[in-house]
C-alpha cells in the first residue's frame, strides 16, 4: 500500500475505533487490531480480494485457512453444519475463550469459501465482540507475522513493520497476551488437539463434558 496505516487507540474512544473498523471491513480493506490472544490482521472472510491481501503480506499460501471470529453461538449456527449434543453443549460452556474449534461447514458457506470446514472462536475481547455485533457477519483473525516466522504482538514493532502495509493499526495501551489461541478439531467422533495455545484443552474439556 502506498498510504501509511491510519493508528487507533481503542482505549480513548471505543465505538468509533469499532465504526472506523466496520467501515474498512465493508471497503475490503485489511487492518491489524488486539483480540483475546495475540494481534490479528482483520477483514472480511467473505472478500477474497481482502483475504488475497493477508496471504501476500504474511508470504502465505492461498489454500491456508484463516480462523474466524463470531460473535455467538447464534451466529455461528449460520455457517456450520449441525453438531451432536455434546459438542453442542460444550461450545455453550466454553466461549468466549481463547479456544479456536475447527467444524464443518454448512453447505453455503462452503461454497462461498472453497473449503469445508473452519476454525471458529467468540473471543473474549469487548473490541472484538462490539464490532461483530456492528459487522453481524464473522471476521478474520490471523497473527501478524510472516508465516513461519515469530508473531508480533507489540503495538510499535507491529507499527515499525506494517505501517505501509495495511490501512489502519487499531491499538490498546493494555498489554496483550503472547499466547495464541488453543485449536481443536470438533470434526470428528472425538475432539482432537491440534494446537495447544494459552488454553490446556484436555483440562477445559474434562471439565465442562
């Protein structure tokens, strides 16, 4: 990009750092901003030019998935195909938390994106849930970084490194947590562990099944 990153503090004023998000969202525009685990880089899951844009600045190939940020286990039943009761009933008790769960997905949805199953996750973030209530659609959540390199996750190296590259920074004076998000894969008879992150899975599942 030609034009340098507008920088939002979402601390100083929230639902205008969440208007100026929604609005890059609708434009296909890719920004960076703090969720319930490391920064992502943001856009709609739906715009493949917006996804495009994420693959080329993380040096990532195209047929990669990208988790996905909803707002409620309401809007996640849009997209997914139907899960048995006690998946069912451990999605109610775990979320919002820093648990991303692959499931299969719903035949439109499918289509629209070319894959048949995602990684979902409400996240436990009152930025992040406040603008997908706004959008009423999910949103892309993926570290900033190059792939397979370190994700970054301070505001001036992630501003030092991506100023250029993307059309705004949205930041918060709060630390954020260096530990991405644990994933598991729901797909299947039994939960499979396919990242352990800032959460044990195990522990949390025992618990709440």
């Amino acid at each position: 990009m030609s034009t340098t990153a507008r920088l939002i503090n979402i601390d100083v004023d929230l639902h205008a750092a969440v208007n100026e998000a929604a609005e890059l969202f609708h434009s296909g525009d890719v920004f960076i901003y703090p969720t319930d685990t490391v920064y992502g880089f943001g856009c709609n899951p739906f715009d493949q030019s917006a996804l495009n844009k994420i693959n080329i600045l993380k040096t990532r190939k195209e047929n990669k998935r990208y988790i996905i940020l909803i707002d409620s286990i309401e809007s996640l039943y849009k997209y997914v195909k139907p899960v048995n009761d006690r998946y069912a009933k451990f999605l109610i008790k775990l979320w919002p938390n820093p648990v991303s769960v692959i499931l299969n997905l719903n035949q439109k949805t499918g289509e629209k994106l070319n894959y048949e199953n995602a990684a979902f996750r409400i996240p436990a973030n009152n930025f992040c849930i406040t603008l997908l209530n706004k959008l009423d659609m999910p949103l892309i959540s993926t570290s900033v970084n190059l792939s397979n390199e370190k994700q970054l996750n301070d505001y001036l190296t992630i501003k030092s490194n991506f100023k250029d590259k993307v059309s705004a920074i949205f930041y918060t004076n709060s630390e954020s947590d260096k530990n991405p998000s644990t994933i598991i894969d729901l797909t299947k008879t039994k939960p499979v562990v396919i990242r352990e992150g800032k959460i044990n899975f195990m522990e949390l599942y025992q618990k709440f099944t």
